[in-house]
C-alpha cells in the first residue's frame, strides 16, 4: 500500500491507478464496518483507494474531536491487509491550509435530524468529501448504510454538483446482541455497552407496529417502550430514504432512523424499509 500525506503527492498516486477506482473515506478508528467497505470495494474495483482523516470540520465546538479514538498505525495496517492499494492520509493543515474559507453548503436534507442536533456537522462533512473526492477522483464512492442521514445527503450533493462518481451504500455491520458497530462504541462503559443494542431494538420494535397496522404514533410511542432506562432519546422517526422528510408510513423506501445517549456517547442506527 502506498501512502500519500499530501495532496500533490495523492494525485501523483491516483492518476495512474488503473480503472475503475474504488474510494473508501474514513475517520480511522477502523472496525469491521469500515473493513466490509473496502471488500465491497475490491471486489468490485480494479484499485482501491482509502483516506485516513479526522475532519475537525465535521464537530461541534463542544464535540469528541480532541478524544475521537486515533489510531493510525494499526490503521494503515488494517487497511494494508484488506487490499488497499493507495491511502491518502493527509493532516489538518494540508487538508486546510491557512486561509481556507470555502464550504460546501449541506441544503435542506443536512438541515434535520443529525443536522437539527449537531449544525455544522453535514457542512463539514460535505465540504471534505468534495475536497476528497476532487483528490481521489474515484469511479466509485463506497459509504456505508449506518451513516443514513450522511449518505443521503452525499447521494444529493453528487447529483446536484455533477460528481462523475457513483455512489454504492454497504450494509451495517452488527455485532452479535445487534449494537450496529461504530468508532464511538469505544467510549461506552459497561453498563452502556449493555444498554446500547435498544436502539435497535426499539427500531425494529417500531418497524415490527407499523408491518402489525400501527399508526406512526403508536409504533413510535412502542419503539420508545423498547429503549433501555439509560438511553437518553434524541430522536426516532420514520422518513423518506432520499429526502430525509417524516412520513407517516413507509410506503416507499424509507428509513426508521434513531439517535440516542448512553452517557455522553451519542449513538446512531437505522432500518432500510422498502
Ligand atoms: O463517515 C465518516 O467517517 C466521515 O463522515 C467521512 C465520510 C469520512 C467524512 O469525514
């Protein structure tokens, strides 16, 4: 695997990686969910293509970005064994050099849910997958099904701005007791780690009413029912899958989708329901 910290020195990589090129972007902390991308992306890709950075764009002021699990050693070892062929590993100042003042506005889907708890998050998030994918120029982006809210948010952005890129969504990946893995899995105690697989619970509480001819409120109001005591709700709902907009029922693809606190750890999970 080569790596690049630079971006004149990743395009010098990328521009003769032969095609089509597969592109995996993450914040580290790799985990199983992250290694299921980068298969999907050789099995699919003749190259394959990572970036290893943790986009102080994408957190609040008040956020984890100081103590975000970081472990580039073992990450790169990681993604050297699953078969990338070129990381682009780059640091806050070559990703944002002094001056830097363009951002990539995330519209209205990025305005809600994640977007309503956390403001400046989806911006962040689209304003670096622009910059990366400007670097990278893959054939294929690779995200993965846990982060619905961000890959619907990427889907509209690539077709509103004209990336030449497709987008392939990869499946959660769960451990046994259905806790949808996550780098922010690391900080829960114990008893969190305990309490945490009711989320998706609950979301399969609520997806099971509403298969049963609940209303949305009942199945919600269940769904709630569902979540451990410790679980401090910041939001369950039912939306449209490309839109993010609430709806009553799923009667085209939608997502029920969940946010939760368990201590200071906010976690995330979602059920694709077609
Ligand atoms: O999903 C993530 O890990 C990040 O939001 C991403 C897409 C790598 C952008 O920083």
């Amino acid at each position: 695997m080569q790596v690049a910290e630079t971006v004149a020195h990743a395009r010098a990589f990328f521009d003769v990686l032969p095609r089509p090129l597969g592109y995996v972007p993450t914040m580290g902390a790799l985990h199983a969910g992250h290694l299921a991308l980068v298969r999907a992306a050789r099995d699919e890709c003749t190259s394959v293509a990572a970036s290893l950075f943790v986009n102080p764009l994408q957190f609040g002021p008040n956020e984890d970005l100081a103590k975000y699990p970081r472990d580039p050693e073992g990450d790169r070892e990681k993604l050297a064994a699953a078969g990338v062929d070129v990381l682009f590993a780059p640091d806050a100042a070559a990703m944002y050099p002094p001056g830097f003042s363009t951002f990539v506005d995330a519209g209205s889907i990025g305005a809600r849910y994640e977007g309503a708890v956390r403001p400046e998050h989806f911006r962040g998030v689209t304003t670096v997958v622009t910059k990366l994918l400007h670097v990278v120029q893959p054939d294929v982006l690779y995200l993965g099904q846990k982060d619905a809210q961000q890959t619907a948010v990427l889907r509209r952005m690539v077709r509103d701005l004209d990336f030449p890129v497709r987008i392939a969504i990869v499946p959660t990946i769960r451990e046994s007791d259905g806790l949808a893995m996550s780098s922010r899995n690391a900080y829960l105690s114990a008893e969190q780690r305990a309490a945490a697989p009711s989320l998706q619970k609950a979301l399969v509480a609520i997806r099971d009413a509403l298969a049963d001819g609940a209303t949305k409120t009942q199945a919600l109001a269940i769904g709630r029912g569902a979540l451990h005591p410790l679980a401090a709700l910041d939001y369950l709902d039912v939306v449209d899958a490309a839109t993010f907009e609430p709806v009553e029922r799923p009667n085209s693809p939608a997502f029920i989708v969940g946010a939760a606190r368990f201590g200071t750890t906010r976690l995330l999970d979602n059920l694709y329901v077609e």
